[in-house]
C-alpha cells in the first residue's frame, strides 16, 4: 500500500479572467462549493490591470486548491488563457469557466459520473442564459431539445445538430488525456474559439455524452454599457473572425470527408450566424455594409443549394438581396426577418404572382427568390395585416416632439379613397399601467405608402408615474374604412443620437426622472426611456439604485418575484386542473346550462352549432355557452357567451353546467361531474383508424390507456350515422351499446334536406353572393384531408395538381373551390383569381357542401357527408400507399367500396372533370347504395330527435 495517497483531482477547472476582480471571487467559490470535492481551480488571468490577479492570488493564498497564474502580456480573446490553464492542470478531467459566469452546485459530480460510467471523451450538459439584470429574473435553456436524457454517441456524425447549435466550450467536461492527445488547443488570436474548439473536440472523439442536468449559468448582461466579444457585432473585425473560424472548420470537415456535416453547418450559418449580423445592418455606414456583403459573399457563394432549400422564404430574399448589395430592398426584409408577421415592403403583382419588389426579376434565380406568393399577403384584408412603419422625421423640443412616417401599403390594400384615422398610442412596457393616445393630424396617400405627421406636446400630456415605467413603446393605430390595423415605428434611417431634449413631468415629480430618451428597441421599433438631466434627478435615481440593493430592497423585490411567481402558478395547466376538480365539488349545477364546443373551440359549426340553432327555433328556454380557441372569436353569434378555452371562465362553466356538448373532446383531464350530461356529437365517420384501433394508443403503457379511456367514458352519448359507426368508431373507442345515440349527425339535417330541394338553400345562396362565386356555372368542391409527418406532426399542404392548369384548363366552365382540413391552410396565387376560391376559413363547411355540385376528395370523411346529396365525387389518391402504409391504416379499401372514380394521376382527375354530367349520371346507382351502407340513420331530423329527447317534454330521458 503506497504511504502517499493518490492527490490527483478529479477534475480541474479553468476559470479564465480580464479585468473582472469584482465577479471574479463568485465564479471561484462556485467550483469550491461543489458537491464533489475532488477539485481544483486554475485561474488563469489575461494580463489584467484592474487587479484581477492580486485577487486571484489571494484566493489561491485562501485554499490549497486554488492556484493562480498569469499571461505576460494581453491575448485579446479567451483561447490563450484557457491553453495556458489546460498546460498546467493535473486532473484528470478539465472543465472551463468564465469569471462572469458560475457552475451548477453538482455539475462536477454529473460530469464525472457520466464520463466515468460512458467512458466518454466529452460530456455535455445544459447551459442556462441568466439574465441578471432582468427584473424578473428571466432564465433561458440553451438548445434545451439537445439535453432532454442522457445519451451517448460514438460520433458526432449521429448527432449533427450537436456541432452546429451548442458550439460552447464551457458546459463541457473532458478527459484531459484526450485533449492532450489529441492536440486540441483553442486558437490565439482570434475570437469565436469556442466555435473551432468545440467542433475539433467534437469531430476528434471517440465517444460523446449528454446529461439532461443544468451545468453552466451562463450570466447575460442586456443593457451592458460595454459588449461582449460576441455581441460587438457592429464591428466588422468580428465578422471577419465568425467567417475565419467557420472556413477553418469547413477545411477540417472536407479532410474528414463530413460532407453531410457541413451541410448543416451551412444552414446554421444561413439562418442563426448570418440572421445575427443582419439585425444590425440598416444603423451601419455603406463602408461597414460593402465590406460585410464581400465578406459574406465570398464565403457563402459556394454553398450548395440544399443549404438554402429549408430557410423560410424571407430568409432567403435576405440573402439574395445582401449578394446584390440592394440595400433599399433589404433593409424592409431585414425588418420582416426580425419580425415575422410584418409586411415591410409595397410588393408587386406580376403575371399572377406577387413579388417582393420590381428589381432583380430578370434573374432567374431572383424571380425564384422573390416570389412571395405563397406567403399569403395578397389575400389578408388590411386589418390582418402588420404594416412597415417607417419614421422619416424625428424633431423635439422641450415641450414635445414632432413625428413623421411612412407605412407601406402592399398591392394597395389602404385604398386611395378610403376613409382613413389615426392616433399614436404611448404605451408603458410593463403591463397593466398607462397608455397615451395623441392624434395624427395629417394622413395622406404618396405613391407606395400612406405618410402621416404628428406634433405631440408630451411635457403636458405624458405623465408617467416614474419608477416602474421607465421604458414606453409607441404605436400607430390607423382606421381604415372602419377596420383597424396597428403598427410599431420602425427607425432605420433617422439618427436619435443628439436627442433626450424632451422634459417630463412624471406623478412623483421631477427628482425621479426628467427627460425622455428616444432609442431603437431590440427588434428596431421607437421606444423611449425615462432619464435623469438635473442634479436632483440624478442624485435620486442613484440613492434609488443603491437603495434597490439594500436588504429591504431585496426583500421587497423577492417578495414581488414571488407574488409573480404565484400569479405565473395560478394560471398553469395543472393549478387550472386541480382548481376545476375542486370547482366541481363545491359549485352547484346551473340548471339549464349548456356548454357548446365545436373543433376544440375553432369554429361556431357543425353539429352542436345544429343542435344549438333547433333549440334556438323553438324557443327552448337554456342558457347558452360557447367556448373559442385564439385571441378573438370569429363567426359566433352576437348574442352568445363566449368563454375562451381553458380560461377560468371556460373552467367555471364547465364544472357548473347540465349539458356538454361538443363533437370531439373537452380537455381530457378535466373530469365530468355526475348531474352533467355530455353529448359527443362526434366529426365524422371513419374510413382511417381511430381510437384504440391506432397503433399509437395500442402501445401506450396501461397508465396511459387508462386515463384515455377515463376521457372517453365521461361522454354519457355518442352520436352515430349508421352501422359503420356502431362497427368501427364504437369498439374503436370502447363505447357500450347503450350510450349510442342512433340519430344521424344534427349537421347533416341540411344536406338530407336539400337532396330534393328545388332551390338553393338561403346559407349556400349567401355564401355564393359574399365570395362572388357564378351561380351560372357548376361548382366543383376539393376537399382533401391533412396529411401527419413521421414524428406526428401535421404536414405543410401543397396542392397535388397544377392549380394554374387546373385552371387555365376549366376556369371557363367551372368554379373551383378549395376546403383545406382545418388543421392546414392555403394561399391561392393571383393568376387563378375568380377561377378558384379559397373557402378554408369558413366556420362551417356545411353551406360549402350545399353549393357544390361536384366534389374531389381523397380519405376526408367529408364524404360520408356529402354523399348524401347524392352529387358526384371524384377521389384523388395520388399517395394511397404511403397513406395506408405510413398512417393508422383504413377499416376498409377505398378503391373497392368509393361511390365515385378513384384516380391517381393529376392528368386521370382532369381527365374525369371534363364531362359533369356524364360523371353524375355514371355514379348514381353507387351514391344511393354507399348512403344505405355508412349513413343509414341520416334522415334530416337528428337535430330534433336530440333537442326533443333532452329538452323537450321528455327532457329527463338522459
């Protein structure tokens, strides 16, 4: 047995320092006060001058495992310190620190298990952004997705979103014989050593661990006076290093042979690296921009298409426009990345097409890049829309200031002869305090935009309270012809560095602020702060500042952070859940109370919309409540109680009414009490598998079986249209015999109604007139289901046949209608104006149903439904396979049982189409027998069977 035991730490950690003897001693105790002990700290000081290193001395003089050493000169970035610190560690692990920034109590001893059980070279564990001077102490996973378990990889090639997202070399522990061997150093002189470092480590191991533990508090400073390294992005050099260092990467990954890494790296680069820089781009100098854009182009012009095939399309015209040095063009599409839903720039329609701008369409790959058709502006009414506002002058005096701008008026959506008002909106950041409103005197059309000029005397009017509103946002709210769209001020081509001349007069009086400070917020909107001029001002708002960090203040401040915290709690999922369950204990049943839900609150529609309109014609005394999904409700009557999903109201009525009803699911944790009946209207019948029946619920573990099928048995009545139902969604989803209810579907009243009908029935007669659909002419439906992605998701919908062919080819003979499923959406372009009609976002697709006179579908159960018309369809399978193969499988072969042609080709459906007639007097015979098969129970009375057997006379029959 040796007489000296072994001192070698487990691991040791590098704790780099510049001039930050103030933080410095918090980062070190923060790697002595480890659970695990066997650890030593190197703190390795780049040549400070703020006494950095006497401190570190001291610290090492305090502890036997604190040692300090010192670089003879100044390296200029973080890489040599760290060097120097791995030179002399004697761990057998090493780790590095910032001396901002601090570990995780147990981040050593996470470190070392994994390595030690995986034998990895390299663990990683989560970082957390620690916003310090966020007063509510905000916090931010990084790439959270990566650290969800534990997992190990015996390449970073399994693993590709590793090298290309968490580039940090800081939440990382690695074996230092690995470092050792395999020469890994960071690079001196250069900044963004992380990035090398990390890919080098990465692509040189053998063997790669992640650890779901927090690991690293990375400590983020947003109102810093001085930038990082990372966030002086105004300062070219610092491009010029992120385009070194990602070139030297690049070299290692082609040695290497990783084309596929390099792949996505490069859209990395596309879309985090690049985005970063762009933000900054319209407050820079043409000098700064012509050395970035050389810059950027000569290091991106070599990647390959596919880098770009999976940017958003306003990443992509960024892109084209930056390698054009079109700065009038890119500065709005700079403002549109950074703010998604906004429309920055006037747009241009061209052959059927809309277009970013006029320029560059004479390049191919530009008319390609360009085209935003797809995006949907052209078809959203000014009120939907968020315009670019752009401030053209900003003057000021003591008393005020004096605004003038310009909001973009894409493909004239504001028409020159409307009916225009507007006001500025002065609203405090934090929420729930004051606004000011000011009037826009002068509104005015001038070529693409819409200009408009204020004088706003702020002295008198603005009065802030001082303390707590320091920061105010500024808003346009212009009326158009009676419907309202808002909009943020844009700053770009102003400067505001000489202003702050405007005096404030703030509720607690002028020792607490004095002026107001124009500036750029963070996404480049015109924002104000409140500051301090006079010497009172001043002198107040520092013994506020140092009066905030007394005990009392910290107090005061925790017990804020606190109510915030319980205020945050009280709104969560499960407070919601428990609060409900308790509701239903304590609150009586409201007699008479009906709780009506359509689509998961999207939509006033189908059949609980029929039940609630025949309970309505006769005069049915109940009170009615309707709940909605999204910020407004859209399409519901106006004289109805709405209630927002999961709101407290929601919850409320829920636990207290007589009646649900709805056709697809109340929140499934939410349990039913007894006295209340639930009626599951159901959303049609089935051709795929459903319920139980899936794959997906047959291997749920017996837990979650279990609570799905506590959901399912709260409804005390299911609604089906025929045997089919009683065949397949009944067992699919367990239902006993004795809950069904054999009425038909209540929405289904008006179809069976209208199969002999001589006129058009009044909703579909509406409908037509509201959308200027010809009634001269056939109506065709396309109706198509949604399509899920591998991991459960819902695929993007693209149309599966030329819809400009379609129609250029019968444009003249018929109107095409388009009914996406109402988990998808779609854009029409321009060109098919007139021809083919977008009716998607209908609440009710039941008058859409009436107006056709032919339907193409392809699995939607919208055809059990309009089967009954007894109107033709045409089935379009264009990927029956991977439908039946990939998805949950069919209860039976569509392609032997569909009451209409099944066609597989875009060529075979145009083919079908081209004679209607034909096409109806072909398929009566099979129309008649599918209804008998699969909607036997549909006789156009559902609705009055159901209002009569729970609230008519025999309303106590449940």
């Amino acid at each position: 047995m040796s007489e000296h035991p072994d001192t070698t730490p487990d691991i040791s950690v590098v704790v780099i320092v510049f001039n930050d003897a103030e933080r410095l001693p918090t980062a070190v105790q923060s790697v002595l006060d480890q659970t695990l002990q066997s650890v030593e700290v190197i703190i390795a000081d780049d040549h400070s001058t703020d006494g950095s290193y006497e401190v570190a001395q001291q610290l090492a003089a305090r502890s036997d495992r604190v040692r300090a050493i010192q670089l003879a000169e100044n390296s200029g970035g973080c890489g040599e310190p760290r060097n120097q610190g791995v030179a002399v560690a004697r761990g057998r692990y090493v780790m590095f620190l910032d001396s901002d920034d601090t570990l995780e109590l147990n981040a050593c001893r996470n470190m070392l298990d994994a390595a030690e059980s995986t034998g990895a070279d390299l663990v990683s564990g989560l970082c957390v952004r620690v916003h310090t001077d966020n007063r509510h102490g905000k916090t931010v996973k990084w790439y959270p997705w990566l650290y969800r378990e534990t997992r190990t990889f015996d390449s970073i090639a399994e693993i590709p979103d590793l090298l290309v997202f968490d580039t940090l070399s800081t939440n990382k522990c690695y074996r230092r014989e690995f470092l050792l061997e395999s020469g890994l150093t960071f690079p001196r002189g250069i900044h963004y050593e992380d990035l090398l470092f990390s890919a080098q480590a990465y692509l040189a191991a053998t063997r790669i661990t992640l650890i779901p533990n927090t690991v690293y508090y990375w400590n983020v400073v947003e109102k810093a006076v001085e930038k990082s390294i990372s966030n002086r992005r105004h300062e070219i050099s610092n491009f010029a290093d992120r385009v070194e260092i990602h070139r030297r990467i690049d070299r290692i990954l082609a040695e290497l042979g990783h084309d596929e890494l390099k792949l996505h790296k490069d859209r990395k680069f596309l879309k985090n690296d690049l985005v970063l820089y762009l933000r900054d781009l319209p407050f820079l100098d043409d000098d700064y921009r012509h050395r970035f854009a050389e810059m950027t182009r000569g290091y991106i012009r070599d990647f390959p298409q596919a880098a770009y095939d999976e940017l958003s399309p306003i990443h992509r015209i960024c892109a084209y426009l930056l390698l054009q040095e079109d700065w009038a063009n890119l500065s709005p599409a700079i403002d549109t990345l950074i703010n998604t839903n906004k429309v920055s720039s006037p747009l241009l329609e061209r052959d059927g097409r809309v277009y970013w701008c006029t320029e560059h369409l004479d390049d191919p790959l530009g008319r390609e890049v360009l085209d935003v058709t797809d995006l949907g502006y052209h078809a959203k009414p000014v009120q939907r829309l968020s315009l670019r506002n752009e401030v053209t002058d900003y003057a000021e005096s003591p008393s005020g200031i004096t605004l003038a701008g310009a909001l973009v008026n894409p493909l004239g959506v504001i028409p020159p002869d409307a009916k225009l008002k507007a006001e500025l909106e002065f609203r405090a950041r934090r929420r729930s305090l004051q606004t000011f409103r000011f009037p826009v005197e002068s509104l005015k059309h001038e070529g693409e935009s819409v200009t408009w000029r204020a004088a706003l005397p702020l002295a008198a009017a603005l009065r802030p309270v001082g303390i707590v509103d320091d920061v105010w946002d500024v808003r346009l709210h212009l009326t158009v012809n009676g419907e309202r769209t808002t909009s943020r001020l844009t700053v770009s081509q102003i400067s505001l560095e000489d202003s702050g001349a405007v005096r404030i007069r703030p509720r607690l009086g002028r020792m607490m602020a004095d002026r107001l400070q124009p500036h750029a917020s963070a996404k480049g909107h015109l924002a104000f702060r409140l500051t301090q001029h006079g010497r009172l001002a001043r002198r107040t708002s520092m013994l506020v500042q140092r009066n905030m960090q007394s005990p009392p203040a910290e107090l005061a401040k925790k017990m804020a952070r606190k109510v915030v915290s319980v205020r945050k709690d009280l709104q969560s999922g499960p407070r919601k859940i428990e609060a409900y369950h308790r509701m239903i204990r304590l609150l009586p049943v409201r007699k008479g109370t009906v709780v009506f839900e359509s689509h998961l609150g999207k939509q006033y529609s189908d059949s609980p919309r029929a039940i609630y309109e025949e309970m309505c014609r006769r005069g049915v005394p109940f009170k009615a409540i309707w709940s909605y999904a999204g910020e407004r409700p859209t399409g519901f009557p106006k004289d109805v109680e709405l209630v927002r999903r999961w709101s407290w109201s929601y919850l409320k009525a829920l636990a207290q009414a007589e009646f649900w009803i709805d056709n697809q699911g109340f929140p499934l944790k939410l349990s039913k009490r007894p006295e209340t009946t639930y009626i599951q209207t159901w959303h049609g019948s089935a051709l795929k598998r459903m319920g139980f029946d899936e794959p997906k619920y047959r291997i749920q573990s017996e837990h979650e079986q279990r609570s799905y099928q506590e959901a399912i048995d709260r409804f005390d009545h299911f609604v089906v249209r025929g045997r089919h139902d009683e065949e397949t969604l009944a067992p699919a989803y367990r239902i006993p015999e004795e809950k069904l209810l054999r009425t038909g579907y209540p929405r289904n009243d008006a179809l069976v109604r209208a199969k002999d009908a001589e006129a058009l029935d009044p909703a579909a007669r509406e409908l037509a007139e509201r959308l200027g659909i010809r009634r001269d002419r056939p109506v065709v439906l396309y109706a198509p289901t949604f399509r899920e992605q591998a991991n459960g998701g819902v695929r993007k919908f693209e149309f599966p046949f030329d819809v400009d062919a379609f129609a250029d080819r019968f444009g003249d003979r018929f109107t095409l209608l388009i009914r996406t499923h109402y988990l998808n959406n779609v854009t029409l372009p321009p060109s098919v104006a007139g021809r083919v009609v977008n009716v998607s976002e209908e609440p009710d697709i039941t008058p859409v149903l009436l107006l056709a006179d032919a339907m193409i579908t392809d699995y939607s159960s919208v055809m059990f439904d309009y089967a009954l018309l007894q109107r033709p369809m045409v089935f379009f399978t264009y990927d029956w396979e991977e439908y039946v193969n990939n998805s949950r499988g069919t209860y039976f072969d569509l392609s032997e049982q569909a009451p209409g042609p099944v066609v597989r080709t875009a060529e075979e459906l145009f083919d079908v189409l081209t004679d209607l007639d034909a096409l109806a007097s072909d398929q009566e015979g099979r129309l008649k027998e599918f209804v008998t098969q699969y909607g036997e129970y549909d006789r156009g009375d559902a609705a009055a069977q159901i209002v009569d057997r729970f609230f008519g006379n025999r309303g106590d029959a449940r």
